[in-house]
C-alpha cells in the first residue's frame, strides 16, 4: 500500500513538474508571440507610412505635371492674344494711315 501511495505521489509530482514546465513554455510561447506581433505591426506601421508618402509624392508629381502643362497652355494663349492684338492694332493703324492719307488727297 506504501509503494502505491509512493507511486501515485511520483506521478503527482511527475504531472506538477511537467505542468510547470509546459506553464512555462506556454508563457514563452505568448511573450514571442506578443514579440512578433509587436515587430510585425511596427513593420506594418513603416510601410504604410512609406506608402502614404509614396502615394503623396506621386498626386504631388501628378499635380505638378498638370499645374505646369496648363499655365504653360496658359502662357501661349496669352502670347497668341497679344501676338493678335499687336497685329489687329497694326492692321487698324494702317488703315488709319490710309483714310488719313485718302483724306488729305481729297
């Protein structure tokens, strides 16, 4: 009866030891996981910043592609006015001169 009891009593302390011991790796088991999951949100959180700023940069690009094509567009309408404006006052000057001219022969 003695040895059963010492039986029973090593398997008890047999199963508390490895208890403790799967206690243990358990709790190492969540401090890697919490590791892990730390390190792969602080990555997560680098790329998407890296991500954002990519996508700024190139609406940025983008924009001041577009800003610069139309006040280039802009800037040759404007020319072109001026361009016709001088020619339309060259013109009116000249004809001007004629009828002063035609006047002053009449």
């Amino acid at each position: 009866m003695a040895n059963l009891v010492d039986q029973v009593n090593s398997i008890e302390s047999a199963c508390a030891a490895k208890e403790a011991e799967y206690q243990n790796k358990l709790k190492q088991l969540n401090l890697e996981f919490e590791d892990k999951k730390k390190a792969l949100e602080e990555d997560f959180e680098k790329e998407l910043k890296a991500f954002k700023e990519h996508v700024r940069q190139e609406q940025e690009d983008k924009f001041k592609t577009v800003k610069d094509q139309f006040q280039s567009d802009s800037q040759q309408k404007i020319k072109q006015m001026e361009a016709d404006i001088l020619q339309r006052r060259q013109e009116l000057e000249q004809k001007i001169a004629k009828k002063v001219v035609e006047e002053i022969w009449q």
